[in-house]
C-alpha cells in the first residue's frame, strides 16, 4: 500500500514515527486514525484525551504502573532461545515470551495501565469487549486489583470457542454479556461496548483491549504495551549479543504487534506483521485486512478495512478469535503505506501446524493468534539461512483447547524430529 503515500511523504512520516511525534495534535497517523465518533461520545472522548495528557506521563502515574508491571504482572518477561526450532529452521529463534505475563497474555499491561487511568479520572465502573477472551480476563482482573466493577462485552461466536476465558471472567468479578448482533465476534462486541458507552459516558470507563479506534486509543495502547519492544531490545543485547535480524508479531487489532516494533521502528531490522488468512482470500474467508482490504472508516478511526464495493464492512474467518476482526490499528495502516513495516497472511492449517510445531520442539503451547507468527517466521528462515529472529510470543494456548480439540494431535515421537 506504498502507494497511498508518496516517497517524501512516506519519509516525512517513517522519521515522525520514530521521533514519538505520531499521532499529531488531530490523532493522525499520516492519513490515518482520527476521530470518527457520535457527538453523544465527544465529550467522553474530550475527557480521556485530557485524562492522558495530565496523567500518563506523570512520575506518580509511571511509578505505580511500574510498580505493577514488576510486582503483579511479572515483568519483565522472559526472553527464551529455542534450540530445536532454531536446528529444525537453519536460523536462531528467540521468543518473547508475553505467555508468561499474568493471565497468560500480553493484554495485560494495557489493561492494568488503563484500570490505574480509569481510577484517577473517577469512573464508577469499567466496560471492556473481547475476542479471544485474553483481555476480558486481563480487565477483569485489573478491575479487581483497582476495585472498579467490570463488564465484558464478548460475541456469541467466542463465547462458544473461548469457554475457558468466560469462566475465568466471572470468577475473577466481572459480569460477562453475550453480543448476538451482528457477526457475534469482536467487530460486535466493540459495537455494543460503545453502545453501552453512549448511555453513561461520565460514569463509564471504556477499556479498549486493542489498538483501534479513535483517538486516543491507539496511541494509549501502543504506550502502554511498548514495554514489550524495549524489554526486547535489552534483552536481546543482554542475551543474543545484537539486535534481531528479523521481528514477527500476529496482527489482529494489531496490540501486541505495535508494542513489539514501536520501540525497534529505527533498528537495522525487517518487520513483520502477520494477519489470519482463514481458509482462503476470498471476502468472509479470512482477515487479512492489511493485505486485502481498503481504506475506511471503522469504529471511530480511519484505516485499512475489509470491505466490498459498495463500502458495507464484512465479515471476517479466522480459526483464531482475536485475529477475527474486520478492521486494524491505523498506525499499522501507517506503518505499511511507509513500507517501514511488511504485512503477510498465514491460513487457518498452516498455524495450526507451527502451534504443533512449538508444542513439540519447545515445550510450549501458544495461542492460535501466536501461531500465525510463526508460519511467517519459517517461511522467512527458509529465505534467509543463519539469521537471527525474534517472534512475539503473545499470549499462550490453553484458553484454546475447546477449539484445539476439534483437531486431533498427530502421534510423534522424538525420532520425528
């Protein structure tokens, strides 16, 4: 999508991005983000922008969130060389391993970060919406940490093939609604997450689990993941002697993906983001939106969308609930249309296979939105003998056993190896 851009436009904005001056004062990412919302969530918006500037980066906010981070979430996590994976590749493979991190996933530095905000601007209760179920249980239990009720908004269809997730938000306090609107995934939770908004925005904390949206989510959530990208950046001086030659993230909403490269936008490396292609490339069959879809508007920002002519949003497949989404952080759009960022797509069948892949050489379940890295990262391997990789390890696998289980595992022995 280099195209949309220009080379000296596309320069302008690669060189703002890493000088941290993105998004400008209107929530632009180049011609993306922005703010496209009811004039009943203006205010509401107005208020949380405002809420960041006065707290975010304030030393009594960072020390608390700190705080959090090393004494209740277990940062920083670990950084893990994979041996066999590296022999079975040609290359050496490093994972970050967000898995490790309380509740299993990345989602929750955002949502502790976000929980800590919520209380210091005086919101009586928090919302929150959820795909794969990971930031549901993440808000659910920074919502139980602050002392803030919780509500989770979660499409019918994940509800279904993330029960584990579901038992663990109610258990953890939070009050857990089934979307049957829509495609029942995460585009419809999002909708009735602001839905719900629009009827108490001075009561209400919306605590987005991604990237997206309008200002200033995606700039909130890329803040408060960047810890994993810096963390990255130490440890890999620290543990693999130099930087990555090559860095892989999944992209759905694109949370833990931005987190990742942020921090290494001016490193010596290739970028690789890697959406969920489904069952083919047809429109309804994946979500690669980043490599199929178009610019527009989605859910309050302006951004790539995975849309048919007449410009109404589609549905989206992916064996992975947190990749099914129709929609993409617009600083992703970004980051692409600059080139500074490469996008690719791996099948339902293909992540299925690197999961089992993990699983048997490193002892390591991984989620299925995870997966979809690792198909890339082989891929690149192949190319690309000797190098030096890194793969964000997002989020781990258990919460996927209910859908795992539809797919038997192949019988193996080491000798297979």
């Amino acid at each position: 999508m280099t195209s949309l851009l220009s080379p000296a436009e596309a320069d302008r904005l690669l060189k703002a991005a890493i000088a941290g001056e993105l998004p400008d004062d209107r929530g632009r990412f180049g011609p993306f983000g922005g703010r496209y919302v009811p004039e009943t969530l203006v205010p509401a918006f107005e208020r949380l922008e405002e809420g960041i500037r006065e707290h975010l980066h304030t030393d009594e906010f960072q020390s608390e969130f700190v705080n959090e981070l090393k004494t209740w979430v277990g940062r920083p996590t670990a950084l893990t060389f994979a041996p066999r994976l590296s022999e079975r590749w040609g290359a050496e493979v490093w994972l970050k391993r967000e898995d490790l991190a309380h509740t299993g996933a990345h989602k929750i530095n955002n949502a502790i970060g976000q929980a800590i905000l919520a209380k210091k601007l005086g919101a009586k209760r928090v919302i929150a919406e959820t795909g794969a179920g990971q930031h549901g249980v993440a808000s659910a239990a920074a919502c139980a940490r602050v002392g803030l009720p919780c509500t989770v908004y979660m499409g019918a269809v994940d509800i279904e093939r993330q029960a584990p997730n579901v038992d663990r938000m109610r258990r953890l306090g939070a009050a857990v609604v089934a979307v049957e609107s829509g495609d029942k995934t995460l585009r419809a939770a999002i909708d009735e997450a602001l839905r719900e908004w629009v009827s108490d925005p001075s009561g209400i904390y919306y605590l987005l689990g991604s990237a997206v949206g309008a200002h200033p989510y995606p700039y909130l959530v890329r803040e408060l993941h960047s810890c994993i990208g810096r963390e990255s950046r130490e440890q890999m001086m620290a543990q693999a002697g130099g930087l990555p030659d090559a860095v892989f993230a999944c992209v759905g909403g694109g949370s833990n993906a931005i987190g990742l490269f942020y921090p290494m936008l001016a490193d010596d490396c290739e970028i690789i983001g890697v959406e969920a292609g489904g069952t083919g490339k047809g429109l309804g069959q994946n979500a690669a939106t980043l490599a199929t879809g178009t610019p527009g508007v989605l859910q309050g920002a302006y951004t790539m969308i995975l849309q048919n002519s007449d410009g109404q949003v589609q549905e989206t497949h992916s064996i992975s609930a947190g990749l099914d989404y129709s929609g993409v952080g617009p600083e992703h759009a970004m980051l692409q249309a600059t080139g500074r960022v490469r996008y690719v797509s791996a099948g339902d069948e293909a992540a299925l296979e690197a999961l089992e892949e993990l699983c048997e050489l490193e002892g390591i379940l991984t989620a299925l939105e995870t997966s979809h890295a690792f198909v890339a990262a082989r891929a690149w391997a192949k190319e690309n003998p000797g190098k030096r990789i890194l793969i964000g390890n997002s989020g781990r696998g258990d919460k996927d056993m209910p859908t795992l289980t539809k797919y038997p595992a192949k019988v193996r022995t080491h000798a297979s190896t």
